[in-house]
C-alpha cells in the first residue's frame, strides 16, 4: 500500500528541488518533516506542504499508520518554463528561463 501526493507547476527549478529530495529519499516520514523544517532552502516549503498532504492521504484515504511511514519514492520533473527577455546593451537581448516543477512524494509503510 502506498501514498501519492502530487505538486505541480512548482515556480521553482527541478535541480534545486533535487537536492532537498536527496536529503529525505529513504527516511521515516517524521525526520523526512524535521529535515524539510531545518533546512535552509528555498525548496522546502513546497516540500513541507507535500510530504504533510502525502501523510494526510496516507491517514484518511488508505487508513495507514502515520508513525509507520518513510518516503519510499521522490522525484521532480520539468514543468513549463516560462520565457522571459531582459533587454541589455547594444539592442541586445538576454535571455531568461522561468522554469517550473512536478514534484511527487510516494509513501509506504514499513513491512513487519
């Protein structure tokens, strides 16, 4: 049994969001919670909120027990990249990518 929380369209980029995910891949869900709350990222927010609403689905929709819990799967993907232009010297023009995220949180209870 599993828990699948998704964020998408995150206006953050998929490689900053990458190393937070490196840091709570594989651990329990409360210190996976601890790690997002004490790092300084700018990642973490939107993690936070994910990994609560991942727990939460696990509670109430698959009736999991949420002490038991560790972030089997995490992964983030490119979304839509917003293109900028910023204007610079000499009629030129500087290009600027926006990029986006999909984030998704997979959760799984220890097997006894």
């Amino acid at each position: 049994m599993e828990s699948r929380a998704t964020a998408k369209y995150v206006r953050i980029s998929p490689r900053k969001v990458q190393i937070v995910l490196d840091l709570i891949r594989k651990q329990p869900a409360d210190k996976a919670m601890a790690i997002l709350r004490h790092t300084p990222k700018a990642a973490c927010e939107p993690l936070e909120k994910l990994l609560k609403s991942a727990m939460a689905n696990a509670e109430n929709n698959h009736n999991m027990d949420v002490g038991n819990l560790y972030v089997a799967e995490c992964y983030a993907g490119a979304g839509p990249i917003l293109k900028r232009i910023r204007p610079r010297a000499h009629g030129r023009a500087y290009h600027i990518y926006k990029r986006t995220s999909h984030i998704t949180l997979v959760l799984k209870e220890y097997e006894d």
